[in-house]
C-alpha cells in the first residue's frame, strides 16, 4: 500500500469551531451582500453603455443581413431579428431589476434563520466527528 507523509515543515490545518465556521459564513453572506449589487450594476453599465449599443445594432444589421441573403422573406426576416434584439433586451432588464430590487440582500429575519440552520448543521457534524473518533 502507498503511504503518503508530510513534510515535517508542514502543519496540519487547524479544525474550526462551530462558531469559527458560522463567523465565516456570516462574512461571506455579508460580503456577498455587498458585492452582488455592486456587480450587477457594473453589468448593467456595460450591457446599456453606447458601444454595446452600437454593437447590438450591428449584430442586429449583421443577423438581418445573413437572414435575407440566404432568401428569407423580409416579414420573417424582421421577426426573427427583432426576436433576436429582444434577447438582448430581455437580458438587460433582468439583470437591471435584480439590481434594483437588491434580490441579493437578506432580510434580518432569513438571516437569522439561516444563521441558525448553519449552527444547527454544524453542531450535527460536531456529534457525527465526536462519534467516529470515539470508534
């Protein structure tokens, strides 16, 4: 059988406690509740900034163009490319309403629902670890 050995400069990771691990989960909530928005609004301002318009209008010139050419009536043509604008757009107002509505903050009442899960969780593999020392 292989057996692998650490070096002995190396340290063996400290194992967290429940309430170690329920403070870094709080930070990664809160930071994650900062960040988002801050993110989906950059998006935003990229998706809506006048060179993406100007390349939506030629993706859309281009996607039009290729339609007729290879001898799709014009009606069709015109659908399917404002079809095709209108994934663009639909894109954008999702993502600006999940900025705006701020779907990535928590409410103090789930925060601390989940907050008590997360305990609760850990204190459960806190029993289970404690069992299989003991065997």
């Amino acid at each position: 059988m292989l057996e692998v050995k650490t070096a002995m400069s190396e340290k063996p990771e400290k194992k967290k406690t429940a309430s170690e691990k329920v403070e870094e989960f709080k930070e990664i909530l809160s930071t994650f509740s900062t960040e988002a928005p801050a993110l989906i609004k950059s998006i935003i301002a990229s998706v809506f900034s006048e060179e993406a318009g100007r390349n939506m209008g030629k993706a859309a010139a281009a996607f039009y163009k290729e339609l007729k050419d290879s001898g799709m009536p014009d009606n069709v043509a015109v659908k399917m490319t404002e079809d095709y604008i209108g994934v663009f757009t639909s894109l954008g107002d999702i993502l600006k309403r999940a900025g705006e509505k701020g779907k990535f903050a928590m409410s103090p009442e789930k925060k601390e629902e989940l907050e008590r899960r997360i305990r609760e969780k850990i204190a459960e593999k806190r029993i289970e670890e404690a069992e299989e020392e003991e065997e």
